[in-house]
C-alpha cells in the first residue's frame, strides 16, 4: 500500500491517493491532475487506506 498525494482524471467522477488502486494507475498522462479536483475518493483507494 503507497499512499501518495491525491491526484485525478478529468474525465472521472472520484480522485485517488493510492499507488495500488488499479483505476488509479489506467489514468492516461494527459487526463491526469493533481489534487482532488473536488471529488470524493475512489471506493477501492478508500479500502486500500
């Protein structure tokens, strides 16, 4: 478990904080943000933390 700063995708509806959540890690590089982006976190890096 890697947890790292929050970051997320433009064209998705949560952000993510963990290296090993497996939506997280399929973000295209030019979709990818840092930060929340004001969305709540990703159910799967919630069960990961």
């Amino acid at each position: 478990m890697a947890k790292v700063a929050a970051f997320h995708s433009v064209k998705a509806s949560v952000h993510h904080n963990n290296t090993s959540c497996t939506e997280g890690n399929n973000i295209e590089k030019e979709n990818l943000r840092k930060g929340t982006g004001g969305k709540p976190l990703c159910n799967h890096c919630a069960r990961l933390s």
